[in-house]
C-alpha cells in the first residue's frame, strides 16, 4: 500500500481518532513484525502522529496485529478497527 491508498488509510485513521471521546484510547500496530507503534493512549495527536510517520510495506500480518492490540489493551478495550490492502501476510494460522 502506497500512495493514494496510504493517503487515504491515514485520512480514515484521522477521522476514526477525531470521533473518540476523552476518555477512549487508541494504539496503533503496523508492519510484519508487529510494531506497537504508539502505545494505548488518550493523548490522540500521538497516535495520529505515529500514523502519519508509518511507511507502507505491503508485508502487514493483520491476524498477528490484531492480536497484539488485544493483548497490548490489559483495562480490556472493547473496540478494534482494522485497515487493510486486503492482502494477509505473515499471517499466525489458526
């Protein structure tokens, strides 16, 4: 994913972390390692900060992602939204 696409990930990403109210929090992992890029926060400039600053490879396990915003999330956050390419890499089985 590149270009309009990244472009168009980040504006929704925005969007999303503009609708949250104070007392929500937001993470965000990215790439096929699974990087915790910006940590569960309510400081929301930081985790649009950390969107605008990610680079797209193409290579995002988005099963491991998940997973590791689940279990990064120990107060039991309640919601998860996904963007993806639709392409799974890396990906855990099962």
């Amino acid at each position: 994913m590149n270009g309009e696409q990244l472009r168009n990930l980040r504006a929704a990403g925005r969007l999303l972390l503009d609708g949250l109210r104070a007392d929500d929090r937001a993470a965000l992992t990215f790439d096929l390692a699974v990087a915790l890029c910006a940590p569960f926060t309510s400081a929301f400039a930081d985790v649009a900060r950390a969107l605008d600053e990610t680079t797209a490879s193409g290579d995002t396990a988005l099963v491991d992602a998940a997973s590791a915003v689940l279990v990064a999330d120990r107060d039991g956050g309640r919601n998860v939204a996904s963007f993806s390419d639709g392409d799974g890499h890396g990906q855990s089985p099962g």
